[in-house]
C-alpha cells in the first residue's frame, strides 16, 4: 500500500504552526489578517513546489489543482479544510486537514497514478468566523450559500471589510467563487472533543453535523453612580447579560440532549468600576444536531430576552450564522469504514460538534469527513494535541479513500 510522506506532512504542519505568533507566543492567524497572509503565502509556495496548478477566487479561497491532459475538464475530487486560526489557536484545526490533502496528491502524482479526474486541495477563506461573521464563510460562498459581494462587505470585528483586507493581503483573487464544481468533497480534521480517544478508535467516519445558531444581543440600561444609587432603582446591562448567560448555560445543561450554548465574547460599556453598565454586548452560540430542538433553544432565549425588555432594558438581537444540521454521503462515509478496515484501523460513525467546510460543500456534492482523536478533547487551545501517529494514519485513510476516488475503480468513474 502506497503511504504518505510522514516527515514531509510533519515538518509542514509545525512549520504552518509557527506562522501567526504574537509578542506572547500564541496561534492567532485571523482571516485575512497580516498573520494569514504569511500562512497563505508559506502554503501556496508548498502547492507551487509540488508543481500544481493555483487559483484564487474572490473570497480569497485558495485552490491548488493536480490535473493530467485526459482527465483535465471533469470535476475535481477535493480535499479542504482551512488554515485560519481562532485566537491563541492550536497547530492542528484546520490546518491538518488541508496539508494532509496537499501531501495525498504529492503522493498520488508521485506513485505513478493516473487519476480518472482531477484533485485539488482547498484552503476556505475564515473558516472560523472569529473576525468576520458568518463562520465557514469562504466555503458557503463557494457553494452559493452567501454572495460574493455580501461577504466582501462583511464588517470584521475591527470595523474593516474583508475584500478590503483580502486586497490588503494580496488575496482578492480572479476566479469567480464556485468556479471548480466538486465531484466529491474530503475532509479530514482532528476531532476537537473527547469521544476517539475515550473509545480508544483512531478513525471517526463522520456521518453528520449539528446544527449552528449565532447571534450578538446588546443590552441597553442605563448608566448610573454604583454607589448612590439603589438597587430597586438601577437599569443595569451587566446584571442583565450575566442572567442571560447563567440562563442559556442552565437551560442547555438541563436539556439532557446533546445542545450546547457559549457566550464567547462580552463587553461593557463604559466599563468602569464604579459605573452601572449602561451597555452589554456578548455573542450567543447555540448548537444541536436536532434542527427542531435548536428551534426551541433559540426560541426560549428569545423569551427570556423578552422578560429582560419588560424590566426596562433594551434589547437588540443580531442573526450572525444559522446553519441547519448536516447529514453527509453514506456511500461516502462507507468508503472512509472500508479504507479504515484495510488498514487495520477500527473507526465509529460519529457527529460533528464543530463546524466545517464539509457541510457547506454537502450543499453541492457528496462529502464526508474523517476525524482523528483529540487529546482529552482540548481544541481552540494552545493544549491543542493529536499524536503522530494518529496524525499519519488519518492521512493515510484520506490517501486510500481519495485514490479509490480517482482510481479505475473508485466512484471516480461514476
Ligand atoms: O465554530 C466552529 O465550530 C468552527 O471552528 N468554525
Ligand atoms: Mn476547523
Ligand atoms: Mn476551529
């Protein structure tokens, strides 16, 4: 059985960690930030290296294409994933899975292989969301879900738009987002929760995706001196937004279903010490792999925001992201079992918790994901960890899934 390049897939996804690091050492490569250009830039000299062909549309998504002269035309097999960062990021999410993709078709071109189609690897624009709302932003353009010009316009958290700061980059590219239509779409990523590892399985076949509802509320009171005045007398956003908070966190945790719900960002306004709050903004993420429940959770919120208003505080709800939950490819995620069997690798069908591209590219070809275990569960964490071994074998799955894709034959000839 042909294999990966293990030191070659190793070496890069160190070498991609070490781009982005801030005055304290931590992973922040936000999309489209000066960060991501230097990741961009150290990934699309690799795709460059390995003699494939790069394009770059206008979200700044970033394609490299292995075609031959008699498959060249047919839709590709992609691989994808992404290379931005949350902020203080491990090495792993995001990036394993695209330069594993980079390192199957290195390997593929290398062995001689004369793939029925085409393969490309993708790296979606910001993935994660955390500048530039909606998450999974480049992907959902790629596959219709958002307009190109409404995700150009997208206000980052900084008040910049992301086609400025992609033309800043150098990353406003000229293909049309959709330009290159899967025939199927792989994505492999670390697990970023606990069940692989409990299990002591080294392969998740992902068979579906949970649902994701974001929104920022703001709360207006009014601000007053914290110690003249009473408490029958106060109008207090910060008291508000924390009952918000310990709602969502008790209402979730006592649903005894798989729902979840973060507030991840708050602000005060004017934030002084001695100042009753006249202003909270926080960001609410809610998620659940049943789309009917998630519906009932944002409902109850939107009820208790409704209490909140009736004590005199205003209350302003912006939608960010809702993504329905996602079923992938059966026959797809069948060939990921069957590729995992081969290799003496148990695997479990599993559900995603996190969000990825694969579930914008399910809107417009078959696609599966593979999943390899994440030390104690930790992502979005500097603890970020997955073994080398682990790491490899995931990326060998990918290869033999991907080379029965484009093989005689795989699905390829389908
Ligand atoms: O939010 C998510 O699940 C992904 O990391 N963007
Ligand atoms: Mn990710
Ligand atoms: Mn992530």
């Amino acid at each position: 059985m042909i294999a990966i390049d293990e030191q070659r897939l190793l070496g890069r996804i160190h070498e991609l960690g070490a781009v982005g690091r801030d005055g304290e050492g931590r992973l922040i490569r936000l999309a489209a930030s000066d960060a991501d250009r230097q990741g961009r830039d150290l990934f699309v000299g690799w795709l460059r290296q390995a003699g494939l062909d790069v394009a770059i549309d206008r979200i700044g998504n970033i394609f490299g294409i292995w075609q031959t002269p008699d498959n060249a035309g047919q839709a590709p097999v992609f691989i994808g994933s992404h290379i931005d960062t949350v902020i203080d990021a491990g090495i792993y999410d995001g990036c394993y899975g695209v330069l594993a993709g980079l390192e199957v078709i290195e390997t593929l071109k290398a062995s001689g292989l004369v793939p029925s189609r085409p393969l490309a690897v993708a790296a979606f624009t910001n993935e994660e969301g955390v500048r530039f709302s909606p998450d999974m932003m480049g992907s959902l353009v790629h596959a219709g879900g958002m307009g190109v010009e409404a995700a150009l316009a997208a206000i980052g958290t900084d008040g910049k738009t992301l086609g400025a700061e992609l033309a800043r980059i150098g990353y406003a590219g000229e293909y049309e987002p959709g330009f290159l239509k899967p025939h199927v779409y792989v994505e492999l990523h670390i697990e970023q929760g606990p069940v692989l590892e409990r299990e002591g399985i080294p392969i998740g076949a992902v068979e579906n995706l949970q649902g994701i509802s974001w929104q920022r509320v703001t709360l207006d009171g009014v601000a007053n001196h914290a110690g003249t005045t009473p408490m029958s007398m106060r109008r207090d956003a910060g008291y508000a937004a924390a009952r918000v908070a310990t709602f969502l966190h008790d209402q979730a945790a006592a649903s005894n279903s798989p729902t979840v719900a973060t507030i991840g960002t708050m602000r005060f306004e004017p934030n002084a010490i001695n100042v009753i709050p006249s202003r909270a903004v926080f960001t609410v993420d809610l998620r659940d792999p049943d789309e009917l429940r998630l519906q009932a959770h944002e409902a109850a919120l939107s009820a208790f925001l409704e209490q909140v208003a009736a004590e005199g505080i205003a209350v302003t709800v912006e939608r960010l992201a809702r993504f329905e939950p996602v079923v992938f490819d059966r026959q797809v995620v069948e060939l990921i079992e069957r590729a995992a069997r081969k290799r003496g690798l148990a695997s479990r069908r599993m559900t995603s918790g996190a969000g990825h591209d694969a579930q914008m590219m399910a809107r417009i070809a078959p696609a599966a994901m593979i999943f390899v275990p994440s030390a104690g569960g930790i992502s979005h964490n500097p603890r970020e960890h997955t073994e080398d071994a682990e790491l490899v074998a995931g990326a060998n799955v990918l290869l033999d899934v991907v080379a029965e894709l484009v093989g005689t034959e795989g699905r390829g000839n389908g």
